[in-house]
C-alpha cells in the first residue's frame, strides 16, 4: 500500500490589524451649483435628499494608478514601513477600464514592490471592506505578511453627466490601508453576503459587445434604481452593522465610530438611527465634500475624520460598506 503523502500547511499572525491609512482626493472641486442646470436640479434638492455639497473630480492626469498609487504611499508611510515590505497587494475598483491585467500590478510596480502577490477584486462599492476582510484572513493563515488594500475609483469616466438619478452622486478619490501582524485582535470577523437577485439595482447599462455594435457607441455607464437601493440599504444594512458589532463582541456602547459606505447622507442616518447608535458614537459625513467614491469612500472617509479630530488611534470602528451586486461587508476594527 502506498503511503498518504501529508502536505505542509502554513500558520500565520495570531491576530491582524491596519497599521497605516492613506487617501487620495483628486485636484477638480465640483459644487452642485456646476451641475444642476445639465440635470435640471437644484443644489438644495442635492443637500436635502443626498448630503452631498461638492465632490472631488479626477483630471484627466489623476488616472486610477496614479491616484491608488498615492493613496498606497501615504497609507505605507504611516504603517511605518518601507514598500518592500509589502507582498501582497489587493486593489478593489471597477473603474480600471484595462479588463485586464490587474491595476494591482501596476501599482505594486510603480510602488517597487514588484514581488508581490498583485490582484483586484470586484465588489463595487464594498470593495474595500471585503479587502480588508481577505487581507486579515492572508497575514492570519501565513500567506502573507503585510498586505496593501487600495479602494479606487474614477467613477466620472462610468457617469452618465445627464442622468439626473447619478450624475451628482458619483465621484472619484482613492484610499488605502496596509494590514499587518498584531499581538491583539485589530480586525474582527466580518460579516459578508449578497443577493444576486437584486443585481439590476445597481450596474454597468450595457456589457462591452454591446458597446462595441452600436451605432454611435458610448461608455457603458452605470445605472441605479436609486430608490431600491435606498430603502434596501436604510434597513438591511443596519441588521449587518449589528451583526458585526456582535460577532466583534462589542456593544453600540462600546464603539467609538461609526464608518459606513458614503453612499448618501439619509442612508447613513436611517442606518444609525436603526441600530439606535448612542451620540457619543462619531459618524462619518465625508459624502458631504468628497461625494459617493465606492471601494475608495470608506478609507477617504477615515481621512476626514482623523483629520477633523473625530478619529483616534485606539478606537473602534464600524465599517460596512454595499453596492451592486448586491454585495456587502461589515467588519469592526481597532484604528492605527
Ligand atoms: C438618487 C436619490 C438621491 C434619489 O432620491 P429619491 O428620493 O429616491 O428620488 P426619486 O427618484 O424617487 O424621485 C423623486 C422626485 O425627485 C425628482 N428627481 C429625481 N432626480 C432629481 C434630481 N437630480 N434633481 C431634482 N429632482 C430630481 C424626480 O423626478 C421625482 O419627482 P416627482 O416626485 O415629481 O416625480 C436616492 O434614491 C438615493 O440616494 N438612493 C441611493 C443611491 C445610492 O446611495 N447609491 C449608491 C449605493 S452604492
């Protein structure tokens, strides 16, 4: 009889963390007042149903490289890291308009990391979270050692300027986070799904082919049910952010922010009210000047609040972030 071969398998970190951020906000500043009269609106009618004031456009410089690239810096530099310490690099964005290869790679290039693991993941606008997730899940398993998580996106290349339903929505920006070995539990387990039944509320208008036999070809912008999307975010995405709050072992007491998916300003408030957040929680409003940025507007909106004093090292913070698909990921986490 021959004999089972046993394979080696490999063990990690006992626990993960984020050990640095970084953000990118692209140079264009857009208030309301430079679109309404093409979407026949009002900024007072953006404000009241959005939040949103201005967003932040990217030049036609501010390519998804060359901004994941710079969010990517600043967030290793904080980590206190050198580049080539990095060896696996996740990029979440559906704005890489290269089917192929992955704009991981080319980051991980620009970065002079060239050795490592490079990849993207498609998960629109809870891209960064299920990073996040797979990046804690890779340094705890032993695949990797510190690993780079960028959200990115030029949103404005995928916009439609004329649709009333978005053109105000979408933005473009980027945001990183590197996740490394820790000592103490800094990511905790997330709570990730989606419904595929709901895959025409959000979405890409047309595939490429489709693109390609028309008359009179344009890019295949996105379109969204916006009022579906809504209501499915205000009231079942609060379940998710309890559940993540559960499975973190932690109480709405016990958090100390609260950093949803800049979607839209209601969304984040039915959200907070749902989950009867107390007042002493910090609520990111980065929609409010940056805009929906997708896998990029959870890191951005981290930024802001570092930035404004309302985030600390140390604290604990909710993070869910969902989009089409739909999909969704929810995880707590202790801030670098
Ligand atoms: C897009 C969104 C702000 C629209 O708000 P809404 O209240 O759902 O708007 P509706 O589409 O139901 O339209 C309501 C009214 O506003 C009008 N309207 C729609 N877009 C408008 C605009 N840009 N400016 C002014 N009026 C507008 C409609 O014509 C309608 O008028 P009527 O009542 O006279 O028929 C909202 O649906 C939304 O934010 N959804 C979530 C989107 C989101 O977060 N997506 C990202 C998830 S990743």
């Amino acid at each position: 009889m021959t004999q089972r071969r046993v394979l080696a398998s490999s063990t990690g970190a006992a626990h993960a963390r984020i050990l640095g951020l970084g953000a990118y906000r692209p140079s264009v500043v857009v208030p309301n007042a430079d679109l309404i009269e093409r979407i026949d609106s009002t900024d007072e009618w953006i404000q009241q149903r959005s939040g949103i004031r201005q967003r932040r456009w990217a030049d036609p410089e501010e390519s998804v490289r060359v901004m994941g690239t710079a969010a990517a810096r600043q967030a290793i530099e904080r980590a206190g890291l050198d580049a080539r310490q990095i060896d696996t690099v996740i990029v979440a964005t559906i704005s890489h308009l290269m089917q192929t290869p992955a704009l991981a790679t080319l980051i991980a290039h620009d970065l002079g990391t060239d050795q490592a693991a490079a990849f993207d993941i498609s998960a629109a606008c809870a891209g960064f979270c299920h990073g996040v997730s797979l990046a804690s899940d890779l340094v705890r398993a032993g695949s990797a050692g510190h690993v780079l998580v960028i959200g990115v996106e030029r949103l404005t290349d995928l916009t439609d300027p004329d649709d009333r339903g978005t053109a105000f929505i979408f933005a473009d920006g980027a945001g990183a986070a590197v996740v490394g070995p820790s000592d103490t539990p800094g990511i905790a387990p997330v709570v990730w799904g989606s419904d595929g039944e709901q895959y025409d509320l959000i979405r890409q208008r047309e595939d490429w082919r489709d693109v390609v036999a028309s008359d009179s070809p344009v890019m295949p912008h996105l379109v969204m049910q916006g009022n579906a999307v809504f209501r499915w975010a205000s009231f079942a995405m609060a379940k998710i952010g309890l559940q993540a709050l559960d499975r973190a072992g932690i109480g709405v007491d016990e958090l100390d922010c609260f950093v949803p998916h800049q979607a839209n300003m209601r969304i984040t408030d039915a959200m907070a009210r749902s989950m009867k957040l107390p007042d002493t929680v910090r609520i990111a409003r980065d929609i409010v000047d940056q805009g929906n940025t997708s896998a990029a507007s959870i890191p951005l909106a981290l930024e802001r609040m570092y930035a404004d004093g309302d985030a600390r090292s140390g604290d604990t913070a909710l993070l869910i972030a969902f989009g089409a698909g739909l999909a969704y990921a929810a995880q707590v986490v202790v801030l670098p």
